[in-house]
C-alpha cells in the first residue's frame, strides 16, 4: 500500500510535467496562442499581446465539471508562462515564473490538464517578466449552469496602457530621485504639488482600456430595452484600480472574484488590480445608450464600454469624469458576506505579513524582505486552516493575491465579520485585513502584491506545504 507522503509524491510526479499531455483518448485540448497584434490607442498604433484561440475567440469560456485542457502555443519572441488567476490547480500547472515550473520558450508549447472545481469570472495572465503589462492576459470563464439563458453575458476586461515600454516604467519607477518621493514618513506640505497621502497611481499611464478601447471609441454591446444582463468585469490593469459606475442603471453584485456572495444592490462598485465583478443589470425599456464606465481611483480618467438598447445613440463619452474618483475603500468589502462561507473551525495556524517597503528606489516587500527563491516558504500543513493577517504598513495600497486557493475576508482593522470568499483582497494605506484559507491544495504557491511593479520589486511571497 502507498504510504500517503508516496501517494502525494506520485501524484505531484504526474502534475510536474504538465507539457506531457498523456491523454490521447478524450477531447482534443483547446489551443491557446500568444501572439503579438496591434491595436489603436489616441489614434496611435501599439504592438501588444494578446491570448486567443486559433479562431481569434481571445480566452476561453468553460463548463465547471469539464477538465481545463489546455495547449499554450507561444508565438511571440521571449519566453512566457501563463497563470490560470483564480483557479486551484496542481502547482506545477500554476503558471508563474521561478515557482510553478519553466517558462514556455518562443516557439515551444505547454499542456494544461486539470479538473475544474467551480464556476465563475476568472481570467488568465503572463506571470512572466512585465508581459502582463502589455495586456498579455485574457478572460476564463467558467459558467456553472446557474447562467440564465435569456441573460446576456458581457465580458468587460479593464486595462493601463502605456507606449512606455514596462522595463522602461520600471527603470523611471526605480530612478525617481529622494525629492519626487511621496509618502512613507514624508507629509504633504514638503512636498512638491504631487500626489497627497494615500499614494496612488505610481505610473502615470497613456490610457486606459476596456476591451482594448478607450471611450474616444469604445465597444458597443446590443442590448435588448427590457432584458436581463451580467456583466463580468476583469481588472486586468497592471497598477490601477476603479469604480464601476453604472450610471442611470442599477446592478446587483452576485460574485467577487467569481466566488458568490450575497447580492448587493447598487450602481457604483470598486474594484482593485486583479479582482471580478459579476453584476446583474436589468436594462431599460426606454431605447438608449447605457454606459458602463470605470473611474481610475483618485483621478478623473476613466474608461468603460456601452450597451446599447434598441435604436438608442452613442453620444460622445469624455475620456474624463467630471469630479476626481476618491480613493478606493473597503466599504464594500465590509459589507459582502459569502453566499457559501468557509465551514467554521479554529484557525490551526496563524502568518503575519508585513507589507512594507518604500518609494525610495521603488523597494517593496514582505516582511521587509523582497523575495528572491532563496527566501523560505511560509510554512503551512495540509488540513490546516490558516490565518493571515496582512498589515500594510506603507502609504500605496496592495492588492493581495493568494494562488491555489480562496480565502475569506474574516477581520479589518481588527473588526470580524464573515465576508467574502475570493482570492484577491485590498489593503488600503495603514490597514490590517485578515484572511483564512483551508490548506487543501499541496505545493509551492505564490502570495503577492498583484501591482505588477510592487510584485517585480519583492512584494511577493510564498507559502509551501506537501
Ligand atoms: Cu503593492
């Protein structure tokens, strides 16, 4: 008989090489290629990247209980690895750099092979280099049977756009001089007429996108006067975060982070970097143009994409708001309550994680180390329910991402509820949120900072048990 730890070895041995696909007698896998392509940005062309499906379909759109079969093709000139954002598979079919396994070189290909355990708006991204900022991410959409048919489903995929190159924002990021920094111990009236506290929007970007556009041209949806929509909004943006405003609509939140949640009523909801929303809409019987706009906290930018009822007219949207959005908060967060909570244990073990770091020289960390592979796992075991008490101690709010798992929101600042269950949470500037998991997924997963140049920094973390 196996003992359990060679039970467990035998079946990571299996996972670790996912470019073997062994099966031969089930469905062939779903090809999904990297590929360069250009798009139109202020009446510019840019080269991005994009993922899509030999037949332009970008992404994929699922059934849960179908395994997630899978063939990355890549088709651009460096490596990458793709990460499967909200998903619990296998680690080594994880898909991110240094952690999960190789990188797809040019020209190579990689197979996935996984059974999906629930449904829901997710999306997939190069956990390579800087790729993601070049939009190098797509939408995964599990449906779960629980879609109504006579529902419409709009997929709304927010993006930054710079025609910086990202190495070239990283290296402007990492070289600001001691007088352009903002925030850590420093107070307005020092500074330059910049930015007061709390710090936002680091980079300053050329654009913003949703479904690859911005509003000077934006996508227009049809939409039946009278019918049912939901809208599942990706925030696929490297380093900024929204809100959704719906305007003269109203919306019920259903899902966070495609996991439900009691629906919430509303017309203006955040979003931070990485996070989903699935809003229901009724449309309208009234022929016209309903705007779905996404406000860049902090400023007057915006983005956003419009349905379209009936023989309504699109009328010009500005690119800007007219009021600066605020900061994002954790009102909403406080109030989401899971539709199916964790089952209620003890925690059997408890992390806390310091966010830390400084615009000095663009340095973040966790625990005031920024990771290397040399930097050890946070140490859990299989079964056990884990606590992580995630204290930001700097000036920048961290969205925070745990792989492999979901957790649930249980405590900010000290104060429990029982709140969400999703995989990425914001830690605003100076505030403790509190998370638990259940250790039931073995291996080696990344815990990070989802802004891309916080990750890239050292804002990045691991937990490991077998
Ligand atoms: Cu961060």
């Amino acid at each position: 008989m196996l003992s359990r730890r060679n039970f467990l070895a035998a079946s990571i041995a299996v996972g670790a090489a996912p470019w073997v696909c062994a099966r031969t007698d089930d469905a062939a896998p779903t090809v999904l290629r990297l590929e360069r392509r250009d798009i139109e940005v202020n009446g510019k062309s840019a080269s991005v990247f994009c993922i899509r499906q030999p037949d332009g379909i970008f992404g994929i759109t699922t059934d849960v209980g179908k395994p997630f079969r899978v063939r990355v093709e890549n088709h651009i000139e460096e490596p990458s690895l793709i990460h499967w954002h909200g998903l619990t598979p296998p680690w080594q079919q994880d898909g991110v750099q240094d952690v999960s396994g190789p990188a797809i070189p040019s020209a190579g290909s990689a197979g996935y092979d996984f059974p999906l355990r629930r449904g829901g708006t997710y999306w997939m991204h190069s956990h390579y280099g800087l790729q993601e900022q070049l939009s190098l991410s797509a939408p995964l959409i599990i449906r779960d049977g629980s879609e109504n048919p006579s529902q419409q489903e709009v997929v709304v995929m927010l993006a930054d756009f710079s025609f910086t190159t990202p190495d070239q924002i990283l290296a402007q990021l990492q070289s600001r001089q001691s007088d352009d920094m903002r925030g850590m111990e420093m107070h307005g009236t020092e500074m330059p007429a910049i930015k007061s506290v709390p710090d936002l929007n680091d980079v300053q970007y050329d654009a913003f996108l949703a479904n690859s556009r911005t509003l000077a041209d934006p996508e227009v949806v049809k939409v039946e006067p009278g019918g049912r929509v939901r809208l599942r909004i990706v925030n696929a943006s490297s380093m900024s975060a929204y809100h959704i405003d719906l305007g003269q609509l109203e919306g019920d939140l259903i899902a966070v982070d495609g996991i439900r949640v009691q629906p919430v009523r509303g017309h203006n909801f955040p979003i931070t970097v990485a996070q989903r929303l699935d809003i229901e809409l009724t449309i309208p019987e009234i022929a016209a143009a309903y705007p779905v706009l996404a406000l860049l906290e902090g400023e007057r930018r915006q983005t956003g994409i419009v349905l379209l009822a009936g023989k309504g007219q699109v009328t010009g949207i500005s690119g800007m708001a007219e009021a600066a959005s605020p900061p994002l908060t954790l009102g909403l967060e406080r109030s989401l309550r899971a539709a199916e909570p964790l089952v209620d244990r003890k925690v059997d073990r408890a992390h806390v994680v310091n966010l830390t770091g400084s615009m000095q020289g663009y340095r973040w960390s966790i625990n005031n180390v920024a990771w290397t592979k040399d930097v050890p796992p946070l140490m859990v075991a299989e079964g056990e329910r884990v606590e992580l008490v995630i204290i930001n101690q700097t000036m920048m709010p961290h969205p925070m991402h745990l792989h492999g798992h979901s957790f649930q929101v249980v405590a900010i600042d000290g104060h429990r509820f029982v709140g969400a269950v999703r995989d990425t949470v914001l830690v605003p500037p100076k505030t403790t949120v509190t998370v638990v998991f259940d250790a039931d997924n073995p291996g080696w997963w990344a815990f990070h900072c989802h802004l891309l140049y916080h990750q890239h920094a050292g804002m990045f973390a691991t937990l490991r048990y077998d």
